[in-house]
C-alpha cells in the first residue's frame, strides 16, 4: 500500500530488506522498522478529540522513535509502527489535503 502526497511516497511494508527504490530516491525506508522489535507493552494509546466517539476511528501512541496507530474498534488487533520521521510526513500532508478520497 502506497500514499502519494508532498513529494512523499509513504508505504507500508512488511519487515524484510531495505526497499532500494525508496532509498535511491531519497524517501525514509519504512521496511527498516523492525515491528517484532518495538515494544508496545506500555504504549499510551490516544484517540483524536475530533473523532466522535462512534468507534470508527484510529488510536495513536508516541513510542519515542515510533508511533504506533491501531484501529479503535479492534485494540488487540495488528498494529501498524511507523518511524517519527515517516509519521510526521503522513500528517503534514494530511493536514495539507495532499491526499484525495
């Protein structure tokens, strides 16, 4: 799965070797985050004050050098981990509407 938005090209992999386009091009190689690695044991999980509350929405924890996000209707379901540098990337072209629904 790929997003395209700001000169980014965001994906997320499975864990394995490094994905050689991305790093040619100079893009943050997410296939380095080694997600057995990240400890989410004491993770805080927070939901967005714009959600709603109706349950359909994703939980984000702050992990240092990671962020981890989860679906809210299914907490003990996968979890995605992402790097701050790559996280910070997907939000700012959010904010800035660089991705169309």
């Amino acid at each position: 799965m790929s997003m395209h938005g700001a000169g980014h090209d965001l994906a997320m992999k499975n864990v394995g070797g490094a994905d050689p386009a991305a790093v040619e091009a100079g893009r943050p190689d997410v296939s380095s985050v080694d997600v057995a690695g990240v400890d989410l044991t004491h993770a805080v999980w927070k939901t967005s004050s714009y959600s709603g509350g109706n349950g359909s929405c994703v939980e984000v924890a702050d992990l240092g050098e990671h962020v981890a996000v989860r679906d809210s209707k299914d907490r003990g379901g996968p979890k995605l981990v992402f790097t701050r540098e790559v996280w910070g990337a997907f939000v700012g072209d959010v904010k800035t509407d660089r991705f169309t629904l």
